[in-house]
C-alpha cells in the first residue's frame, strides 16, 4: 500500500509528530538515541498512519505497541482504537508518553496505559486486558525473540503489524527451500500466516538508520492446526532449533544429538513422513510439528 492508497482512518484527534516535534521531545526529555535499545524515532506522519491502516485495527481492539519511544505510533494508533497498552524499557520515555499523549490529545489520553517493562520478559500479569493485537516499531536488535516471546505468552492476540529490519522481514516471511529461510520463518509459522506488509525507507527515522525497513503481518490461525500449549510448542521449537544448528546436513546428521543417535533420528523422520537425507531448509511448520510428535 502506496501512501496515496491510505483510507482516511484518522479522526483528527490527535497532533501527529513531525520531525521538529520528534526532536524537540528528544531535547527536553533529555534523549539521546541509543543502539542498545535499538531506538530509531519514526518522525513522519504518513508513515505512522499507514501502519495502523496496514494493521487493520479499530475501535474493537487492544493494540499492544512494544517500544512506543516518543510517541509517534502510539498517538496514531490512539487515533483509531480504544485502548493502547504501551510497553517501554526505557524509564524516562516511559514517564513521558502520558505527558506527550496529554499535550497533544488530552481527549485521547485516557485510553492509552503505560507499562514499564522489558518485552523480552513481560509476563500476562504484567499487562492490564488481552491486546487483540500487535503494532510495533519493534527494537531491531531483538525483534524475533520479542515477537515470538509476545505470540508465546499471550494467546489473545489474533494480528501482529510490526516493523523491522527489512532483512528481517524477509526471514520472517520466507518460504521453505529459500536461502533465506530459518529458524524465524518456521517459528513464526508456528502462530499463523506470516506474510510481508511492506517497505519503509530510512529517512522517515530519528536517527536515520544504516538499513532499510519491511513491515510484516501474522494472523494467528484462527483455529490452530495443531496444539499450541507451552510444553508442545517448547517440543516443536527445540527440532526445529536443532535442524537449523548445522543446516549443511542432512537431517538424519543434524539431529542425532536431538534424538540420541543419527539411527534414532533417521528412524523419527521416517515416522514422521521424512526423507532423512533431506535438509531443514526444505521443511514447513508442519513437517516439524510432525516430527516433534514422534515416539522417542
């Protein structure tokens, strides 16, 4: 979707951040970008915009943002849904963005709930309500652990719109028999329908980052194709880490610590329906969850 293609989804409620904004906000809560975190501020109001059309939400949503940092999607999405629950590490910025929110659309402000956390570790009990939804400007420097971690712990959220590192978004959103496709790919298939949402160059960012965005969608199966509980999915994500950990193999060789023996493996893969000779590379979610279900 072209900015031109974007439907008028904003009520006008909220003042959208411009680059001077972005800036200035950064100046007066004393911000200084860093690589750690991963925080590069989206300043363009278009962007912002077509990424809360791309996520499909509304009124009848939860959105989870995860790094809201000054505020630039948050206010969008407030635009638009109900309630925002705002994830942040970063302390400062997490004291801020009610400010910002107030400021800038005092009749919004109520819908929107901070909670300072670290993503990578937050915990159901942490977040107030079931988030129907994820829409991100995800940290690039953790966005998969995030991203499955969030899918993992929280079974309420049908959609995810994120954006990412481009490289990323492409490894997400690959297929079987991709150079491409890895770990991430068949994880994030795990959930639902991962596909790519589109491109977002760099200049719409504070700092401008030295690579390129893509933004990628999940639909998380509405009704699973297999059983999707903490212990099965742990069973289904150590194959498939295992197969990945030494992808030049066959993967009767690659998993012969997975099962005991290359012997074992063999005899496993065979249950399940595959070629031993085979490598990771050329198997779905499916033949992974088949495998991960085999008898030991």
């Amino acid at each position: 979707m072209s900015d031109a293609e974007v439907p008028p989804i904003s009520r006008g409620k909220a003042a959208l951040l411009g680059p001077t904004e972005v800036r200035s906000l950064a100046e007066a809560f004393g911000v200084r970008p860093t690589k750690q975190l991963g925080q590069n501020f989206v300043h363009d109001a278009n962007t912002v915009r077509r990424i809360v059309a791309t996520a499909g939400v509304d009124d009848a949503d939860t959105v989870l943002e995860v790094g809201p940092g000054l505020g630039s999607l948050t206010l969008a999405l407030l635009d638009v849904v109900d309630k925002v629950i705002a994830v942040e590490i970063d302390p400062n910025l997490a004291a801020q963005l009610p400010v910002t929110v107030a400021e800038r659309a005092p009749q919004l402000a109520d819908r929107l709930t901070v909670v300072g956390a670290d993503a990578m570790r937050i915990t159901p009990s942490e977040i107030p309500g079931e988030p129907t939804a994820l829409v991100a400007n995800l940290p690039y420097n953790v966005a998969v652990p995030v991203l499955l971690h969030l899918f993992s712990e929280l079974p309420s959220l049908r959609t995810a719109l994120v954006m990412v590192q481009a490289e990323v978004a492409d490894r997400l959103a690959a297929v079987p028999g991709s150079k491409i496709y890895g770990v991430p790919s068949v994880k994030a298939s795990f959930f639902g329908d991962v596909r790519r949402a589109g491109a977002v160059g760099r200049t719409v960012f504070w700092p401008v980052p030295k690579v390129e965005s893509g933004l990628v969608r999940i639909d998380r199966y509405a009704e699973p194709p297999w059983p999707v509980d903490e212990e099965h999915r742990r069973r289904v994500f150590a194959v498939i880490d295992a197969a990945f950990a030494q992808r030049r193999k066959t993967l009767r060789a690659a998993l012969g610590g997975w099962a005991g023996s290359p012997a074992e493996a063999e005899r496993r893969l065979l249950e399940a329906g595959i070629e031993p000779s085979m490598r990771g590379e050329r198997l779905d979610v499916a033949a992974f969850v088949r495998l991960a279900d085999t008898a030991p």
